[in-house]
C-alpha cells in the first residue's frame, strides 16, 4: 500500500521544536548541539547522553522535513537554513558554554553556524567538532548524490551503508525518505563555503575506510581555525560514528572539559 501524501506546512512555518534536548539543564555547564547528515535526524544522538560526563548536556538539531517537523519543507538553500538556524540558536549562545558536532552535512552546518553567530556578536563554540566532511577548500571526490536517478542513489547509498537495509527494500518507506534526503544532499553538495577562520578549536574526526571524506580531505582542517586543531581517525567508513560510538564520545569529551570550555 503507498503512503497517504504529506501536507506539507507553508514555507518558513515551523511545526515542531528544532532542538531534542537528551539531558535536564540542572547539572549541565557544557551543551553539545549535534547536527545530523543528510536524512538523518535527532534520534542518532538519542543514546550520546548516558555516555557523557554529567555536565555534558546533549541536544539534537532537529531539521525540517523529519520526526516532529515532518510537515515542514526540508531547507533547500543555504541562506534559508543559516537564517532559520541562526534564529533558533543565538539564544541558546546566551545560556553558556556551548560546543558543536555536525556529521557530514551536519558539519557544513555547523561550521556556516559559527561563522554566522560569530558575525552577529554571538559567543563562539568551545569547540567545533566536524565529522566525516572534506574542509572548504578540498574538491569534493566523489560526482553528486542529489542528482541521480532512484536505483542509482539506492545502490550508492547501500555501498555506503548510509541506510538500513530494510529501508532500501521497501518502497513505501523510501518514498517518504527519498525526498529529504534528496534535499539535504543537494544542500550539502551545493555547499559555499564561508571564507576565512573561525575562533574556535576544531576536532576533525574521519574514518580510515571512507572513500568520500577520508583524513586526506580533512587534514586542512587545521586552516580555518585560529584556535586549536586536532585529528582523530576511526576503523570505519563515512558512518563510523554507529560503530565507534564510544571512541567518538571518548575523544569528545576527552577535548570539552565539563566546567565550560575546550581542553
């Protein structure tokens, strides 16, 4: 049976909370604002909380498109995320300390988002953790994603182990998928990249086995920052994160120290 369409929600009307927030605010002096890749939502952060110090507090960013913002268009520009973004977060930048880890398209985010807030006037990160994604200045390796037919972006995205093989083999379920994510890969391969440094220390984190942004990609890293740079590779692909949850928490939480900063 084919799923009922979606009403989606008129442009620029938010239905549900951008942030899913894992941890009371009671004992938290540092939040991790997490930034999911393409297709991806808050629930993969959902287990981060009971592996990090008490006075780590950890939030997802939740984009429009998916779980309770499902209604909502996905973004399909950079200047209309960076605005929706940007308003969501600086208040949060009030709050206190402050880090960012975005995977893939999440780190494109998140570094827009720190050049932006900063911009404005706005309290940097402690630290901005980017995941599996090529720094500014490297061509990308791999031909685009947003553009290919269906069976072609189903067979990559199953090399890639970037979806659960059950989704790929039933229709209904990637009927509702193929759309958003078709819209966060081409908002990741349209990326522009901002121009010069950030404040902030920069974690670069890559997998050993990843054919489109392995360490060679993200060395260069080190340019953007006028603050610390440091990175780790993991045993892994692109998704190295699933499993190497804890190693990616440990070296994490191993650089932000809980009374509020990077260490």
């Amino acid at each position: 049976m084919r799923p009922p369409p979606r009403a989606a929600a008129p442009p620029g009307t938010a239905t549900g909370s951008p942030f899913a927030r894992f941890s009371g605010d009671a004992a938290v002096t540092t939040r991790l604002f997490c930034f999911p890749y393409a297709g991806g939502g808050t629930q993969v952060f959902r287990g981060w909380q009971e592996r990090v110090p008490p006075g780590i507090g950890v939030t997802g960013i939740r984009l429009p498109g998916r779980e309770q913002r499902f209604r909502e268009r996905p973004f399909d520009s950079w200047p209309q995320a960076l605005a929706a973004l940007t308003e969501a977060l600086a208040p949060e930048t009030a709050r206190g300390p402050y880090a960012f880890f975005g995977h893939s398209l999440g780190a494109r985010l998140a570094y827009e988002l720190t050049h932006r807030l900063t911009a404005d006037g706005h309290r940097p990160p402690e630290l901005l953790v980017v995941s599996a994604c090529r720094a500014p200045t490297v061509a990308p390796r791999t031909p685009p994603m947003h553009t290919m037919d269906g069976p072609t972006l189903r067979r990559r995205l199953r090399e890639m182990n970037g979806v659960p093989p059950e989704v790929l083999a039933s229709h209904a379920l990637m009927e509702l998928l193929e759309p958003v994510l078709r819209a966060d890969l081409r908002l990741a391969e349209t990326w522009e990249p901002s121009p010069g440094r950030i404040a902030a220390p920069v974690l670069a984190l890559c997998g050993e086995h990843d054919d489109i942004d392995p360490y060679e990609s993200m060395v260069a890293w080190k340019h953007h920052t006028t603050a610390e740079f440091t990175i780790r590779a993991f045993p892994a692909g692109h998704f190295f994160p699933r499993h190497e949850e804890e190693a990616v928490l440990a070296t994490i939480c191993g650089r932000l120290g809980t009374g509020g900063g990077a260490r």
